[in-house]
C-alpha cells in the first residue's frame, strides 16, 4: 500500500480524462430534454420568439389610462405614481401567461399584458418600461405581497378561501379550468372518470393536485407526481411516468401545439379563477384595480388581450370576460 | 397550525421518506465511498485514475442538476427507474464522492511506518487496510464523515424537485392549499434540524468512545484491575 500521492500528475489525467465523461454527460441531458421549447412553438418567424399575436404591443398601446383625479383617489396608486415603478410578482418563465424572451427581455403573454396594461394605466403612456419583475414563488407570494416586496401579483393566482386570508384579490380576470393531457397514442383515457387508478401528473404550483383529488374518482396521493416545471410534467408523461397530466387548459393546449406527441382530451372540468393579488394593508387598492379591470373589459382591450395570448392556443370564440367579485371556484 | 395539525399523516409519511432516503443515501454511500477511496490508495494505477474521475465529476456537481438528469435522462436512455429510488441514487452518487475523499484522507493520517509494518508481518492490501489502516484512520475521519451526514440530510429535501414524496415536497404541496409558508417552513426546518442534530450527537458520541486517550485510559485501568 502506498498512501502518499503524486498529485501533480494524478490531476493532470484526472482532469483529461474528465473531458470526454462530461461531453458524454452534457450530450445526454440535451436529449432528456426532448420536451417542446412553447416559447418557439407560436414565433416560428424567430425573431420574436413569442407565443403571442403580433398585435400584441398594439393591443397593450391602446390600453387606457387613469385621469389624475382616480389615481391621486387612491393611495396606493399615488405611490406607485410617486415611486415611478410598478412591482409585479410573478414568474417569466410561464408559457401563454408570461414568458420573457431572452434575447430582447422583453416579457409578453396574458398575464404579462394584464401588468402592462395596469402599469400604463397608472403610470401614464409608455410605461410597459416601468415594471420591476420580481420573481414569486408558491411559498412566497403572500408574504411578499404582505411585506411590499411587490406591489401586485399577476401569476396565473387560483382565488381560494385561504389564500383570500392573507390577501385581497382584484378580479377575477380570467377564469380557467383543469384540463387532461394524455400521450397521442393513448385512447384510453377521454374524460376525468377515466383517470381512476392512473398516475397522474400536475405543476406543483398549480390547483391541480386540489383538482385531481376532488373530480378523480378515489385519488389517491401516492398516485399523483407533482413538478415544479410544465417541461418536467411532459417529460414525466411522455416517458410514461405518468398517464396524464392535469393542468390549466390553455398550457396543455399549447403543450399539444407544440408536441404531436401530445393531445389533450375533454372539456375543463373545474372552474378556476385568476385574481390579481393584492395586500390588505392597502384596501383602496382593490376597488382602484378592480376599477381598471371593468375598464379594459369594457373598452375590449381585454377580449383583444385575450385573442392575442390564449387565443392563439384555445379554439372558438373570445369568452365574455368574467365578472368582477364573482371568485366562486368550482370545486 | 391547522396546515400542520389537519395534516399529520402526510407530514409523518415525508418524514418517514426523508429517513429513508437519507439513510440509505448515506449507508450506500459509505460502502461505495470506501471502497472508492481504497481503489484511490490502492497500487493498481487504473483503478486510482477511474477513482480520480468518478470523484470529481460528482464532487463538482450541483445535487439538483444531478437528480433533474437522473430522473428526465435516464428514462432516455431507456432506463426508468422509480423517482425514490432515481433520489437514493443521486445521494448515493453525490455522498459517495464525498465519502471516497473524506476515507482518502484519513487512510493518509495514518504514519506510513504502520502500514510498513503490518505488512512485514505478512498481511496483504487488504489486511493491512482492515486491520491496521481503516481502524487508525476511521478516528480522524469520524466529524468530516458527520458532516456527510449532514449534507445528505439536507440534500434529500432537492428530492423535491424531482416528486420524492418526503418531506418538503409533501410541505410545498400543503403550502399550496393552505397558503402558510413561513409557518409550514419552520416547521420543516426544525424537522431538518432535529435529523441532522440527531446525526451530530451520534457522530460526538462515536468521537468520544473512538478517542485515545479513553481508550488508553480504558486500558491502564483493566490492567490496574487485574494486578
């Protein structure tokens, strides 16, 4: 046995012969991610790189804005106005809702729009500049919301009793539903009974497990596999992990645009509410910004929004905007 | 306190999946780390380069990147492995690096007159390493060996990511319905914390008996006893 060491030439070799092990490494996590990049699937011109119509910037241009009197009405939008800036919370990496280009960083989608719309609104013209996009997660939305780290959140945010304790939510401003995601050659499973005894999959942030295991006929916990990723939920559903993956209709649709591998089946079969989320130390903020969503609902900037973001993935018509305060979610 | 007390079953379920992913994350890693770290020492000059190489791959890799490529590339590469089992493997993979270094080194604490020695009285590689080496070294390596623990402990919660259902992931999982966050995460955190002080204690229980001077001391005293 000999337990001194020639380090020098050791990590000479070591480090040569790490080379090829890491090429191997890298080329097989690119093929893991055989996942559909959405954020290509709608911008196949390139240049945009966006899952929006291309009268998206139009749409948020015609927006409109806030005489002084309603803003300076408003304490909580004085200061917005004061501070120059609208902090949203929120992600920039959801497919449809809002997604960040990474090559002009420019952030576009339903959700985006919503921002962007409230911040000209408040800001005055050409303030879709004037946004701090913070990162929220999950676990942090409340609390930061609570504490001002942000001063909205605009996050595909599910109304539910609980999380209205902790915060006021403006709106709804769209109301969604869970929808089956099955792979295209599977005809077994076409509507939510026949998810019995399947394994299921859901992003861990969504509504979905709540969804699977209140319409799935005895859902079990162990069945369902929750990702934090919409990426991870195709990969698990597409390597037969799971059989179906249950999630907001308009993601799996767009999902299923961009994978052939992919299909959604049936109609939605909850109905889930977005809110914008608010903090409850500032009450006059939820008549101020349910004040802006009725306007853009009844200007058609809305419908408009609507048309160029989840229209581009969902079929049929533009649906009539929900109705303010109606945050019932069918459970 | 009703997202802690309303559920109980789920929370006991996780703990229960965070112990057993760290326990057999960590006993696999130990075996496989020791006997990396003896193809490190040992005189075969390939076996030390493959040791080289394995240890400094999954030394140098992030635990999450690790676990996400396990369990979306192997299927991949036609290898589907259950998600709990994909989490032991990257513990295993990770601690084990860990363990082969932590081994290497306490092997070299050892003066090289003692391994000279016990093989002038006849024992081979691997005598000399049981009998004489490993005993010797195991003393200096039993804190760095705690921390390993430690980190497995700790490690097992990015098992979360990857649907593991054990503890973290069945809390984000309550959080989401229930919306308490801060409170939910520092009643994991103590959770976390008792687990990895549990280890710790063992690990100053172990030094204790292991140190030399009670042992010495255990010694002098059975000969005074028997004079």
């Amino acid at each position: 046995m000999n337990p001194s060491t020639r380090p020098s030439r050791r990590a000479l070799l070591g480090a040569a012969a790490l080379l090829p092990v890491g090429a191997a490494l890298a080329a097989c996590s690119s093929s893991g991610s055989d996942a559909p990049a959405i954020g290509g699937s709608g911008g196949s011109d390139g240049g945009g790189g966006s899952n929006v119509g291309s009268d998206y910037d139009e749409i948020i241009a015609g927006g409109p804005v806030a005489d002084d009197a309603t803003v300076s009405g408003s304490e909580w939008a004085q200061g917005i106005k004061e501070a120059g800036k609208l902090k949203r919370g929120g992600t920039t990496t959801g497919q449809i809702f809002s997604l960040k280009d990474p090559s002009t960083g420019k952030v576009t989608g339903f959700d985006a729009g919503i921002t962007q719309l409230l911040a000209q609104y408040i800001l005055g013209k050409d303030s879709t500049e004037k946004i701090d996009y913070l990162d929220t997660t999950v676990e942090t939305r409340e609390t930061m919301l609570q504490n001002g780290t942000v001063d909205v959140v605009v996050a595909t945010y599910s109304i539910t009793a609980p999380r209205m304790e902790k915060v006021n939510f403006a709106g709804p401003y769209y109301s969604s539903g869970a929808a089956i995601q099955v792979r295209s050659d599977d005809d077994s499973i076409t509507s939510v009974d026949d998810l019995k005894g399947k394994k299921i999959t859901t992003e861990s942030a969504s509504t979905g497990y709540d969804a699977i295991m209140k319409h799935v006929p005895d859902a079990q916990d162990s069945d369902i596999q929750q990702f934090a990723e919409n990426d991870q939920c195709i990969a698990a559903l597409k390597q037969k992990r799971v059989d179906a993956y249950v999630l907001d209709q308009s993601i799996l649709l767009s999902n299923a645009v961009a994978d052939d591998s992919l299909k959604v089946v049936g109609e939605p079969f909850t109905k889930d509410p977005y809110g914008i989320g608010l903090s409850k130390d500032h009450e006059d903020s939820l008549d101020f910004v349910n004040g802006f969503l009725q306007k853009i609902y009844d200007d058609g900037t809305w419908a408009k929004l609507w048309k160029a973001t989840i229209g581009q993935v969902v079929e049929g018509d533009t649906p009539a905007p929900p109705t303010i305060g109606d945050t019932a979610a069918t459970e | 306190m009703d997202a802690i007390t309303d559920n109980i079953p789920a929370l006991l379920h996780g703990i229960g999946t965070t112990c057993l992913l760290t326990i057999l994350g960590y006993a696999f890693s130990l075996v496989f780390g020791t006997l990396l770290a003896v193809c490190r020492v040992s005189p075969i000059p390939p076996l030390r380069w493959a040791a080289t190489v394995y240890v400094e791959i999954f030394r140098n890799m992030p635990m999450l990147s690790l676990l996400v490529l396990l369990a979306f590339g192997m299927p991949d590469a036609g290898l589907l492995l259950p998600l709990f089992w994909t989490g032991v493997l990257a513990l295993v993979l990770s601690g084990s690096a860990f363990v082969c270094e932590t081994v290497r080194s306490g092997i070299n604490t050892v003066p090289i007159g003692h391994a000279e020695a016990a093989r002038s009285i006849g024992l081979g590689f691997f005598g000399v390493l049981r009998f004489v080496v490993l005993p010797q070294a195991f003393r200096t390596m039993v804190q760095p060996l705690v921390n390993i623990f430690i980190g497995t402990v700790i490690g097992s919660s990015l098992c979360a990511a990857v649907a593991v259902p054990e503890l973290t992931y069945q809390t984000q999982a309550i959080n989401n319905q229930y919306a308490q966050a801060v409170l939910m995460f520092l009643f994991v955190g103590a959770v976390y914390l008792c687990l990895a002080f549990a280890g710790g204690l063992v690990g100053w229980l172990l030094e204790r008996r292991l140190s030399p001077t009670r042992l010495l001391n255990r010694h002098t005293t059975r000969i005074g006893a028997g004079a």
